[in-house]
C-alpha cells in the first residue's frame, strides 16, 4: 500500500492479545479488589504493575504532589479529586498511589520510582499508611465483605488507619452511625501519618446508604458531615493525603436515587478543597494503549514514515474537501503520536463514546481494542495504520463490546449492513471486487458510519470527511472512495444521510423500505414500465417505422418499408442458448403468419441480452416500489424533508437511467442474409456491443448496418448492373425498375435501401453518367418508347410504376439512335459518398466488386499511432485504419488511451453504465484514473 508496511509489522501486540487469551479484567482494575488481595496479577503484584504503568506528564505530577504532601510538606495539596474521561486512567493513578506509597522500600529502585524520586522534595518515596475506601465494595452496615468491624465510613477509615485500636476511638459514633467531629479526626489521623486516604465510588457508596436507611436521609445526610470533616481535617493534618472519585460506574443499578443532586452535594464539599487530577488527558492515552497492547511500536523514523505518507495523501488527494486540521503538520505529529492507532480512532473513543455510561462503566474501549487488534492480526488484515473502518465489528468479542453501548436493538443493522457475508456492504465490496473487494471499502465506509453513530453529542454520525479518514489510506484514490460511499449511501438499509452526516439507527431507511414494497410490486407493472421505456428508446426515426413487444411473425406487418422489430422479454439471448432466440428471429424475417414473408429485407429483428435485460428488470421493480412510496402521503411522513427530496431524486435518476439500460440491453441484431445462387436466406447475428449514453436502439441499428454497407444512403449506378446484385444478369438486356425497387426490399442478398429516393438517385446518375438507360413505353423495345441516357434528369420524373425499365447503356444508346450523345461508363461515383472517381484509382465498396490488383510487397508488420482523435471521429477511424487490416487476414490489436475533460463533474452512474458496464458485456475491463 503505497510502499508502507503494515501496522503489525512494525508494532507487534503482546502475545496475550494476539492469541487472544488475555483477561478481560485487566482492562477493569478495581481498588477494592487490589486492597483485600484479590483481582488479577498484574494489579496485585505491585513490581508487575509499576513496571507496566506508563508516567504521563499529569501522572507524574500528581504523584509528586501526593508524595510531597506524605512527606510532610506544607506546600503540597493535601485533598485531591480525580477526574477523567476515559476508562483506565482514575483507577489506574489511584492504584498506582496505593503501590508506590504503601511499598516504598521494595519500589524504590523501579525506574518509575527512581524517576518520580527525582522531583520529591526529600528525593524519596514516603511511605505511608494507606486506606482504601471503596464504594462498590462497602456496605453501610457490618457485612462480613466489608472484612471490618465499622458501619460507616469513619469506623472503617479508624480500623484500616490503627485497627481494634483505632476504631473502639470512633466506635460510639461508628454504632450510632453519626458522624464525628473535625478535632476528633486530626487527633486520629495524627497518630497514623504518614498517612494515605484512597476514596473510589464515593457517589455509589452515598446511593447505598439511601437504600440502607429506608429513604430517611439521616445516613446519607451524616455520610456527607463525615466527609466534608473528612477533607477539613485532611487538610489540617501534615502528612495526611485524601485522593477521591466521585462518580461511580454503577449508578445504573440504583433506580429512583438522585444521583446529580448528590454529586453536585459531593462536588461542594471537596470544592472548598480540592485539587483536581486529570491524570490521562488528550493525546496521554496514546502512550497508556502503546503500553497496554504492544510489545513495541517501532522506531520513530518509522511511525514518522507512516505520518508524513498520510500527511501528503491528505493533502494531494482531497486538498481543501479536508477540514485543515487533517492537513497541518501538526497533525501528523498526532499520527506519529498515535501509530498504529489513527488518532480519529482513539478521538472517537475519548471524545464520542467517553461520556457513555456502558462504555465508561466497563472500560470498554481497551477490550474494543484488544479484541480488534486480535481479529485484524489473526485475518492477517493489511494497513498502515488502525482506523475507525477497521474496527472488526463481525468479531464476537468486538461485537459484544459495542452492543453494550449501543444496545441490542442495533444487531439487526449490523447484520443487514455490515457483519454478514450476504450483508449490503459485503455484497457491494464483492461486486466491485479486485482492490475495493480486497480492501472491503463498502465494510469498512458502513463500519465507520457505525462507530460515529453514537455519543453524547447533539449532532450524531460521521461527516465526509470524518468518513474519508475513517477508511481512507495512501495509494486508495479520491474517486474511489466517494464512490463506494455513495453508493453504500444506497444501498445500506439502516444507514441514512441526513444533515450531511451519515448515522445508523434502528429504523429501515428508504433502501430498506424500496426493498420491501418491491417485493409486492406486480409483474404487470413491471412489464408497462419496461414496454414505455422500450418505445422510448426505439423511436421510429427515418429511415426505420419501429415495434416492440413482438412476440411472433405475426406481430410484424409484411409491408415493403424498412422495419425495426424489437423483441418481447421472452426472447432474450442467453449465453448458454443463443440459438434458441436465432431461431424464433428466423421465423419472424421469414414468415408472416402463416405464409412466407415477401419483404424478408424490409426487416430487422432486435433481442434484449439477458443479462442487461435482467438488470433493466430489477431497476424497474425499484422504480415502480420508490413511485408507490412517493405517491403514499401517509408513509412518506415518516421521513424528513431531505429523505423525501432524495426520494424524489431517486426516482428521477430511475427514470433516467432505465431508458439507458434498455437501450444496452436490445444489442442482439438479426437479420436475414446471403440466399445467393438458389439456396435460402440464412440469420446473421450481429451484437451492437456497448453503448452511449445519448444513443438509442434504432441509432444503434442505423449506425451498425451503414458501418457495413447494409443499409445505403447513396447507390452507385455500376451496382445496379453488378454480378454481386444480380439484379441484370449477363444474358438480359432490360430490367423494369418497378421490380428493382421490390427487389432491394425482398432479397437478403442485396443492401437495404434507406429509402425509394436513394435508387431515384441512382438511375438519376447512372442516365445522367450514360451508365445505363431509362426507357419508358408499352414495352422497352418499343418504336414510340422514349429512351434517355447521357443526359440530365430529375429524380422527380422517376415513377415505380409499370412501363419504365432500366436498358444496358449500349442497348439503349442504339435504340437512341446516333444522335446521341457518347455515355461515359468509366465514371461512377461511391456507394457511400456518391463523390466522383476515375475507375482506374477508386476504392472498391460494398456495393462495387474492386477490379483485381497485383499484390505488391509490404512488411509483414506495422503499428499505427493516431493522436487527438474526436469521439464522433472514433468510429470513422476504426473503419478506415483498423478494419481493412482485420479484412486481410492480419491479426490487429488496438489499445485505447480515452482522455475525458468536462466542464462539470461526470456522474458516477454514467461511469457505471457506460464504462464499467458496457465494457463488461464485451468481455473488457478498463483501468480507469481520475484527474
């Protein structure tokens, strides 16, 4: 990818978590279970954990104040409130107190010890005497979990501080469940100091004694006495610490208790003294995760190598369509900062899910990453860094980690949309295969709308550009990736994009909805829709009068005018069976009802291509559920203002592109062909290929048979008298032009004529050129018959009708007489262009047998290079620098380097159609690159 090697490369996890067998409680320490013993290794061994701790910069400078304050000096803040966002770092700060302060002599050569040591006033560790009042695990009475004889907060603060000693000091007030006063407690936190008062949970301890006391408040009200004494006489005592929590994780469990207004109770009291520790804030989580997941996360030429590569790609791809934060070098720094996480991956995280009380309760971001960087190791899943579109959401760890925030109701969106192999994105990712199936771009862009879809902020879902680098990564270009988010903008059933945000809920979005109304939707309408936008495509436009639907020979009128017969549904080409449609459009050009058919070359048979056909089917189905839902005023109210305008967007697009589809679709020509020397007509199939967006089923038609001399516009006066017509044979003098015309209109062998004015236009010429005569009377030898030739004539004074025929030019100038003029048979003109050329240099045309040459020698070997070449020029270009190569027996490949430029931006679904396709019919495939 762009040269970059992947994250798992440079940063390899701990072994743990690549295996998977790591302890999920590793990312939910817990003081309580720490202080009686229990809870897992790496938290109770106190050398384990400080080795494992990483020192952020608020870390450091809470345990130094906490340290100068154990040790007695008067400038250290003596009460301090913890406070974070993110799960890990409170308890994390309170454990690591409780170790370095309650273990100082077995730490103290640590490095994290010797680099605190450093900043202490005596240049240190003191060692105190640590008490742990945890919330969740105490209990406003004498259970024997409590492992103290105390009731309240003052009685088990006395027994951890002195033990039976200490506590029968408080017991009167403890049994009484009172509180004690401010004197009291300094005397009592004198006699132990140094001395370290650790309080997690504070507020779930307050919402039990509510409980406890039956709703009376007096133990709730005289728990808060207690504290408030608690930090007054704290902070009047040197050598005395307090470090407290006051939110709780399990708050949940408590209903109908006012937790903000005890909190804001709690919040007053330590106010007055507090000092508030942020020991994790910002860009310090990187480092917690580095040490947390990894083994190492490389070199810094290495991380900066990642950095720098997206800092460029930022900038040369999307340029301003980023916000310019994502374009600073600033933020490159983050991503230095961050690898292999994107820092938008952990700013989703801190920011978006931090305030959620699931996620906060359970520390579920470390296990969400834990269990992510399992499965992207395990499927060997390859990229420079982790981004929001990673996130493994089918992997049941993953999974379950996210339903706790965002609920069950949510499994039904992530297995229609994402986590499936048969979900919409998967489904999209397979059908555009190659790099975008490898990447899962489709996966990855709903994933990312995912994960931004919930949090505590008013405004919901990921933004474009936060879905640009949500997946985007160096060497996936602009264009691709906005065009596989758009169209999983279309397809996702749970997905909607509103106020320029794309956000999942639990409600089916109109994608949803279209796919359930076009279960109902009725073959027969199905059927009108395709017939309307069939007449549309295949307007009867000179030379040509058009029918569809024709099922039959005798759904075709036997007239002797060009027709263009466009079959029904039911005869489509199948790969597998092409002649079973040959066959039924053998029987339509040769018969009419019952009879043979007498104007067999007046007509052209069209069948739809099944596959294109198919899909033209699906589009209608869709087209006629979105017109039923915008038609249904009831239903259309469950959506805003924007889904109905997007609906009515779609229904537009609908409109426009079946029309599009058809006109591909109907590519398979038949028609009747050679017959010569006595032997029946037999069916050439001709595939018109893919097609323009601006063309239609008779342009396509029209173009393909003037390509190949099938359909004329101009005759050459020579053809007439061709042995390749046969329309004179040598033996016959004379020819009724009545009879030619039918002739060109019954006879495969012949061209088609565009029209009865091209042979007027001939035998115009051909007299004028004295080619041949025109001879018009009772009978063409006749004495009062008049005789033309080598003279003028309008093409107006050519009638079809009986008594005028069509002499050989010596026959008729004999029967002219010698006054005649000399005719001129050297001279003719081309079929295609009717311009003027000597016989000796002309080209031979379809309609002219060439005279025989003498081959002359030539290489055997030749490539043509031809620039700038117009669209409208392309076709031309082909016939005359392609095609006569092909007609010579030569092998001939052609490479086609198309530049497009346009004023405006080209339609993604015009790509789709006419590029991807199109091609796709062929058999080709085009490597296509914005500019």
């Amino acid at each position: 990818m762009a040269g970059l090697k992947s994250w798992n490369q440079i940063a390899p996890p701990h072994q743990d978590i690549v295996n998977g067998s790591f302890d999920e409680a590793l990312f939910a320490a817990d003081l309580g279970l720490v202080s009686k013993g229990e809870g897992p290794q790496d938290y109770r061994d106190a050398k384990l954990f400080i080795q494992k701790t990483y020192l952020t910069d608020n870390l450091r400078t809470a345990l130094v104040e906490i340290g100068n304050r154990l040790a007695g000096d008067p400038a250290a803040k003596a009460v301090h409130r913890m406070q974070t966002e993110f799960g890990g770092g409170k308890t994390h700060t309170l454990l690591s107190a409780y170790h370095l302060f309650g273990n100082a002599p077995a730490l103290s050569r640590t490095r994290l010890a010797r680099q605190l040591a450093t900043s202490l006033t005596d240049g240190r560790l003191p060692q105190a005497t640590v008490v742990v009042l945890d919330g969740s695990g105490l209990s406003p009475d004498r259970a024997k979990a409590n492992r103290s004889p105390g009731r309240t907060l003052l009685g088990h603060l006395a027994f951890q501080l002195g033990g039976e000693e200490a506590y029968e000091d408080v017991r009167a007030e403890d049994e009484a469940r009172q509180a004690t006063s401010t004197a009291h407690l300094v005397a009592l936190l004198k006699r132990y100091t140094p001395c370290l008062i650790l309080m997690d949970e504070t507020l779930e301890y307050l919402a039990k004694t509510i409980t406890a006391d039956g709703d009376q408040g007096a133990l709730t009200t005289n728990t808060l006495v207690f504290i408030k004494e608690l930090t007054t006489a704290v902070a009047n005592t040197p050598g005395a610490c307090l470090v407290a929590t006051l939110t709780a994780s399990h708050l949940e469990d408590f209903t109908g208790i006012n937790h903000e207004d005890l909190l804001e109770r709690l919040a007053k009291i330590f106010g007055r003294t507090e000092n508030v520790i942020t020991p994790v804030e910002g860009d310090d989580i990187f480092p917690v995760l580095h040490t947390r997941l990894f083994q190492s996360t490389g070199t810094p030429a290495q991380r900066r190598t990642v950095a720098d590569a997206y800092g460029d790609y930022y900038a040369e791809q999307f340029g301003d369509a980023l916000p310019a934060v994502y374009r600073d070098p600033v933020y490159r720094d983050r991503i230095e900062a961050a690898y292999p996480f994107h820092p938008e991956l952990i700013d989703l995280l801190t920011h978006r899910w931090g305030s959620l009380s699931g996620f906060q309760r359970t520390r579920g971001a470390l296990r969400t990453l834990a269990h992510s960087i399992k499965a992207l190791h395990a499927e060997g899943r390859v990229s420079p860094l982790i981004h929001p579109g990673d996130i493994p959401l089918h992997d049941p760890g993953v999974r379950a980690e996210i339903l706790k925030i965002t609920g069950g109701s949510y499994l039904s969106a992530l297995n229609a949309d994402i986590i499936r192999e048969d979900s919409r994105a998967r489904i999209e990712d397979q059908r555009r295969g190659g790099e975008i199936e490898k990447l899962r771009l489709a996966t990855k862009l709903a994933t990312t709308a995912f994960v931004n879809s919930f949090g505590s902020d008013r405004v919901l879902g990921a933004s474009d550009a936060q879905m640009t680098v949500g997946v985007g990564r160096p060497g996936l270009s602009r264009g691709a990736l906005e065009d596989v988010r758009d169209t999983v903008k279309n397809v996702a059933w749970y997905m909607r994009y509103e106020g320029g945000r794309y956000r999942f809920t639990t409600e089916p979005n109109l994608n949803k909805v279209i796919v359930e109304r076009e279960s109902a939707v009725p073959e027969d309408t199905i059927a009108e829709l395709l017939e309307e936008a069939t007449k549309s495509v295949a307007p009867a436009k000179s030379p040509w009068r058009t029918q569809t639907g024709v099922l039959s020979s005798a759904d075709v009128r036997d007239e002797p005018r060009l027709t263009l017969a466009l079959l029904d549904p039911e005869h489509r080409v199948e790969p597998s069976e092409p002649g079973t449609v040959a066959d039924a459009a053998h029987r339509i050009l040769s018969e009419y009802d019952q009879s043979g058919r007498t104007n067999k070359n007046a007509l052209v048979v069209v069948a739809p291509d099944t596959g294109a056909l198919g899909r033209a089917r699906a589009l209608a189905r869709t087209l006629a559920a979105m017109r039923e839902l915008r038609d249904d005023v009831h239903r259309l109210k469950r959506f805003n203002q924007e889904q109905q305008a997007d609906l009515r967007e779609r229904v537009a697009r609908a409109e426009e592109r079946l029309p599009a589809l058809l006109t591909m679709a109907y590519r398979h020509v038949f028609l009747l062909a050679n017959g010569t020397g006595g032997s029946p007509p037999t069916t050439s199939h001709l595939d018109l290929g893919a097609a323009r967006a601006s063309e239609t089923v008779t342009s396509r038609v029209t173009e393909r048979l003037r390509s190949s001399d099938g359909l004329l516009d101009r005759l050459a006066p020579a053809a007439l008298l061709s042995d390749r017509f046969n329309l004179l044979p040598a033996d016959v003098e004379a020819a009724e032009i009545e009879g030619l015309l039918k002739a060109f209109r019954r006879f495969p062998r012949l061209p088609k004529l565009a029209s009865a004015e091209v042979l007027r236009d001939c035998l115009a010429e051909g007299v004028r050129r004295g080619v041949f005569g025109l001879i018009s009377g009772a009978t063409w030898q006749a004495a009062d018959a008049v005789v033309r030739i080598g003279e003028e004539i309008s093409p107006d004074e050519i009638d079809f009708q009986p008594g005028t025929w069509l002499v050989r030019a010596a026959r008729a100038q004999a029967l002219r007489g010698p006054e005649a003029p000399p005719a001129h048979p050297s001279v003719t003109s081309s079929t295609r262009t009717g311009a003027s050329v000597d016989s000796e240099t002309k080209e031979p045309t379809a309609s002219e047998e060439p005279a025989p040459r003498v081959p002359s020698a030539g290489p055997t070997s030749l490539r043509l290079r031809i620039a700038d070449v117009p669209a409208d020029k392309v076709r031309d270009v082909v016939k005359v620098a392609v095609l006569p190569f092909a007609a010579q027996g030569a092998e001939v490949r052609v490479e086609l380097d198309v530049s497009v430029r346009s004023s405006k931006p080209i339609p993604p679904h015009v790509i789709d159609l006419v590029v991807e396709e199109g091609l796709g019919q062929l058999g080709l495939r085009a490597e296509t690159h914005e500019q």
